[in-house]
C-alpha cells in the first residue's frame, strides 16, 4: 500500500488551514473514515456482533488514531476523554470556531466585509485577489448549512466592480462590453487584469520609471512631454505608499510646484482652523473691526502681520527668494531678478 503522506498537526494556530487538510487525509483513510467521523449517532460498542458494527467500530479506531496524531500536547488534553471520532472532531470545531451562534455571528461579519469590498490605494492585482480570496473562506467557514454558496461568476462581477475606478475605468468598461461578460469567473478576470499590469509595468520600466507595487501610481505615461521625468503622474489616494526612488524621478521644478502645493493647502486649513483677529488674536471678529488696532491705519496692521510671520519663519514665498537668492550668489556673486519673477 503506498504511503498516504504526513499526517497534518494542529499546534492552536490557524485551526481552519488544518481542519481542510485533515479532512483530506482522513478521506484519504476510506470514505467509511470520514463517515464515520461525521456520524453524530455513533456509539462505541462492548462487544460487536454484526459485520456492520465491526466495520464501523475499525473505521472509528483509524479516524481516532489520526486525529490523535494529528494535535499537540495541549491540544490533545482537551480530548483524550474521548473514544468516538466525531466528538473529538465537534470539540476541537466548537473551541476553535465558535458553536453554531458564534458561527452565525461571525458568518454576518465577514458578509459585510465582502459586501464592502474594495481594491486598497496602491493595491496589486495579485494581493487583491488574495485577500478577496480569504474573505470569501471565512464566509463559507461560518455559513450555515441551508446557506447557499457564492457562484464564480457572482465572485467575478464582485472583483470587477470592486477595481479602482480612477485606474481601472476603461478596462472594466472593456470587460463589461465583451462577450464573455455573462459567463465571467475569476480565473478569466485575474488572467485579464494581470496581463494589464503587467503590461504597464514593462511601458513604464521602458520609459524609465521605477516599477511599482501597482498600476494605480502610475498615470499618463503615453502623453508626449519635454521632460521624460515629468510623465510621471501619481494619484492621490496611493501618495502615502510612493516611495524615495519614485519621487527621485520628479524633475526638480515639478517636485517645488507639488510640495508648494501642499505646503499651501496645509497652510489654508491651519487658517481656516482658526482664522479669528491678526491684530489681537480674538476669534470672534475679524481685523477689520478690531477694536484694539492702533490709529496708525491699515499700514501698522500690515506690518503687525508681516512681523508675526517674521516671527513664525516667514513666509514661503520669502524663504524660497532667500535660497534662490544664496544660491545664485554662490553661483557667480549675483543673481537674476527676472528669472526670480518668472518662477514665482
């Protein structure tokens, strides 16, 4: 008889990766094994009399002695007590998954979780896939037996329209429209959506951009520039993930203009936050009508607030004109005024 493999151990951790491998290997056993293993009504016998007792009394000693095997030492305590296989089989299900309303429970959660699914920011095809995949074994874990099952193609659409619109848009409207829209599984969408990743990895690496985790940091790399470094596009929602060597790429006035950019809506919201009086600091009027303000006019109040950003460091506007300044004195002891205007 050739040899059925290593019997799968349970140490406590990851109870569902074992129940399916030791499902399989009990299987393996004869299908009377597994049987037997499932049969709620079985009894172990003094004394077996008929072919069919005894048959199930040798099937019920295998699935025990497997299941024996097949935990640890502190596993095994909690069914040592046990000579039929089905109860050692419903113990370790009911300490590790929970009885049947804790299943329920846990059944509505991970519903919702595939219900809400969505592709993260800078996610690939393949780590989509993946963590879709675990999802929908949770579910089927903790369905109950009258629950009917998640289709392929019900999977399919779910991934489709899960995909990241802002890149994935034409694609999906691609795939919506072809023939075999109707019969879609999830093998035939991932062949057709990792073929597209990786085609546009290979353009970006020919147009000399690093490759990246995914598509979504990646726009725009067919529009005609002057600046090579400049075809690099990034989406907002996938900023945090961007790495040193993408930003690298940036020409050096494209990587001012973005961080201008923020530093001035970061500046606006801080405003906004509390915008109040610059004269006295009151967040009940405006300067306008401060009550406090010097009778030196609106030429005190400007040069109230222009000291205060003196003494906050300055404007950006000021600060960048200083090192362009510095530089450019570096450079060749002066500098050029009507290039200076014309950057800012």
């Amino acid at each position: 008889m050739a040899s059925l493999g290593k019997i799968p151990v349970f140490a406590g951790e990851d109870y569902a990766y074992w129940k399916v491998r030791m499902r399989a290997f009990l299987q393996s056993l004869g299908a009377e094994v597994w049987d037997i293993t499932k049969n709620q009504a079985y009894e172990v016998l003094a004394v077996r009399v008929t072919p069919l007792q005894v048959t199930e009394h040798e099937a019920n000693a295998k699935a025990i002695n497997a299941l024996f095997a097949g935990v640890s030492r502190a596993e095994f305590s909690r069914v040592q007590g046990f000579q039929e296989a089905h109860k050692v089989w419903t113990c370790l299900e009911n300490y590790h998954e929970g009885t049947p309303q804790v299943k329920a429970r846990l059944f509505e959660t991970h519903r919702r979780e595939y219900d809400n699914f969505t592709q993260g920011p800078g996610e690939s095809i393949g780590d989509m896939f993946c963590r879709f995949q675990s999802i929908v074994n949770k579910v089927s874990a903790n369905r109950s037996a009258d629950a009917l099952d998640y289709t392929e193609h019900e999977k399919a659409l779910k991934l489709l329209y899960a995909l990241d619109n802002s890149v994935w848009d034409l694609k999906v409207n691609t795939i919506i429209e072809s023939a075999g829209y109707e019969t879609l599984t999830m093998n035939e969408l991932f062949s057709k959506l990792k073929a597209t990743e990786v085609d546009n990895q290979t353009r970006a690496k020919l147009n000399g951009v690093p490759p990246s985790k995914s598509i979504a940091l990646v726009t725009g790399l067919g529009r005609s520039s002057s600046n090579a470094n400049s075809a690099l596009g990034f989406s907002l929602a996938s900023l945090p993930s961007v790495i040193d060597e993408q930003l690298e790429t940036l020409g050096d006035d494209d990587l001012c203009l973005l961080i201008n950019k923020f530093q001035r809506v970061y500046h606006n919201r801080q405003r906004r936050k509390n915008p109040g009086c610059y004269h006295c600091g009151d967040p009940n009027h405006f300067i306008a009508d401060c009550p406090k303000k010097s009778s030196g006019g609106q030429n005190n109040n400007f040069d109230n607030y222009r000291h205060r950003d003196r003494d906050e460091g300055g404007s950006n506007k000021e600060r960048r004109c200083h090192n362009l300044r510095s530089r450019d004195r570096d450079k060749g002891g002066h500098f050029d005024k009507e290039s200076l205007m014309k950057r800012f």
